[in-house]
C-alpha cells in the first residue's frame, strides 16, 4: 500500500504554525511521534505523509498526517475546545483510507484488505477553564442520538494539553513542541497588555534572544507574525460561537454574539475600521452594518 497513493500533500500557503512545524518537517514530525509513542525512530525513509490538501466539507485542511509502522498517524492542533474532534477525526481517516487502497482492490472480494493502523491525536493548547487535564479521550459515542449499551462501536480522540506547564515529560522528549509550547505562552502573556500584533512582534523577539524556535523564527518571520494574527481571530470566533450556540440562528443570540465579539477585539485591534473588517469575516456577523457593531464598540 503506497501512502501517496492518490494523497495529495498539503503544499498550499501555511495558515497554521502547528502545521508550518510538524507538517513541512519529517524530522520535527518524527520527534513528536518518539515523544507520543516513546519511540526512537530517526530514518527519513520511513515515514510519508499523507496529508490532505482539500477536505470539502471542512473549512480546515487537517494539520499532520502521516505513515510510520504501519500506523496511519492524524495530528491536530486545537485551541479552542471541540467536543466534536473524534466525529471529525472520523470523517478525516474516512478519506485518507479511501484514498491509500490500491486501485483494484475490492472492498466486496473474499480477501481481507489490510489498512494502517489508525491513531488520532489531537494537541491543545486553549483555557485551562475547558481542559485542564494533561490528557483526555473524546469518544464518537458520546455523540450518538441513541445508546443501546452495547459499545459495539467507538471511535476516539486522544487530546494532550500542550499549554505551557503541561506534560513536561513529553516536552522533554520533543524540543520543537516544547519550545512552540514556550511561545504561545509568550503571545497570551504579552496580550493580555498589547494589541494582538504588538504582542506578536514582542513574543518573537524574545524567544529569538532566548533560544526559543529561533532559527525557525528568524527565518520566517513575517509569515509566522501573518499566521498567528490569522489564528487568533479564528479562535476568538470560535469561543464566541461555541458560548453562543444554543441561541444560534435566534436573534438575540446573535446581538449577545456579537456584542460578545466586539468587546473582546476592541481590546486588541487599534481602531473601529480594523475590528469591523475582522468582525464581518465571521460567516455569523457577515452582514451586520456598521451602525450596529459601532453600537457596542462605544460601549
């Protein structure tokens, strides 16, 4: 079975720094699969990814995927809780199998088609007020309508917290998730007190001077600045949609959304222009006019 087989990899513009390290590296991947697997592999040769470069029903292209012993590995990176992270993963493997069986080969013949075995991890790095454990399983069960007891079939998600602080061990044994680690907590610190870009700009220098991902930063620098403002206001979309979304599609859910949106980006953006151009790239906020988001940006 030929990983590449049909599987296109993902070559397209970097839009998350997750993906930029694990999923343009095979040696920064392989040391995250010695870390998770307490494993020693260090042959190039072995691994291929198999990463999808399109996947239609999903606004995101999934972050690392890869073949190593015979182990069909999907890594993604999350920052904001998700509950529906094993019916995704699901939906994500569905294709990449489909994808890696030989042409001829017939899922109605008497033979048995042998598949990768599949693990799913996912690495969070959000509030500790929605995961504060060092590692969770999420279970597809848990969002099936019905339950007969019987656990006839599961699917799971393994989620590892990769906040700063979280599952030393496993920093240890992999530097470039340790050191990405370090400077996320750096961009959260300098937030809470700069405008988005402002902390950035600070988080890079700093980890620069301090050894911190800094051959890597000092390289790609602009394109990492881009990428982490572009992952912000997707996550601050998504914690405002998720604490709204049993009123979404009502009104009033929608004005508490959006006031909620509001609120948090005239903390971080430098003035109303660039907050109401952010404010209406958000599918639920897309039309609302100026009047109405200056409604609560004077508040």
């Amino acid at each position: 079975m030929n990983a590449n087989n049909g599987v296109k990899v993902n070559r397209k513009v970097k839009d998350s720094l997750f993906r930029f390290l694990f999923g343009e590296s095979k040696e920064n991947a392989i040391s995250l699969y010695n870390a998770v697997n307490n494993t020693d592999y260090t042959d190039v040769e072995d691994f291929e990814y198999t990463t999808l470069e399109d996947v239609i029903y999903m606004k995101m292209k999934n972050d690392v995927s890869f073949v190593l012993d015979a182990n069909l590995n999907l890594y993604e990176h999350q920052a904001s809780y998700n509950p529906n992270m094993p019916l995704r993963g699901f939906m994500y493997f569905a294709d990449l199998y489909r994808q890696l069986i030989k042409d001829g080969e017939s899922l109605y013949g008497k033979r048995l088609i042998k598949i990768p075995t599949p693990k799913y991890i996912v690495f969070y790095n959000g509030s500790n007020d929605d995961m504060a454990e060092e590692q969770t399983e999420l279970r597809l069960s848990d969002s099936f309508e019905t339950k007969d007891g019987s656990n006839a079939y599961e699917w799971t998600a393994t989620m590892i917290n990769i906040n700063s602080g979280h599952n030393k061990a496993l920093m240890e044994k992999c530097r470039i998730l340790r050191e990405y680690s370090l400077f996320i907590a750096k961009i959260k610190l300098y937030g809470r007190t700069n405008d988005l870009r402002t902390a950035v700009d600070k988080a890079v220098t700093e980890s620069i001077k301090e050894g911190i991902l800094k051959e890597f930063l000092e390289k790609h620098r602009r394109e990492v600045v881009n990428m982490c403002l572009t992952e912000f206001d997707e996550i601050k979309y998504g914690e405002i949609l998720r604490e709204e979304g049993r009123e979404e599609g009502r009104e009033e859910g929608l004005e508490q959304g959006l006031e909620a949106l509001v609120d948090s980006l005239k903390n971080f953006l430098p003035d109303f222009e660039s907050l109401y151009a952010t404010v209406t790239k958000n599918e639920a906020f897309k039309n609302v006019s100026r009047e109405q988001v200056e409604k609560y940006y004077k508040l």
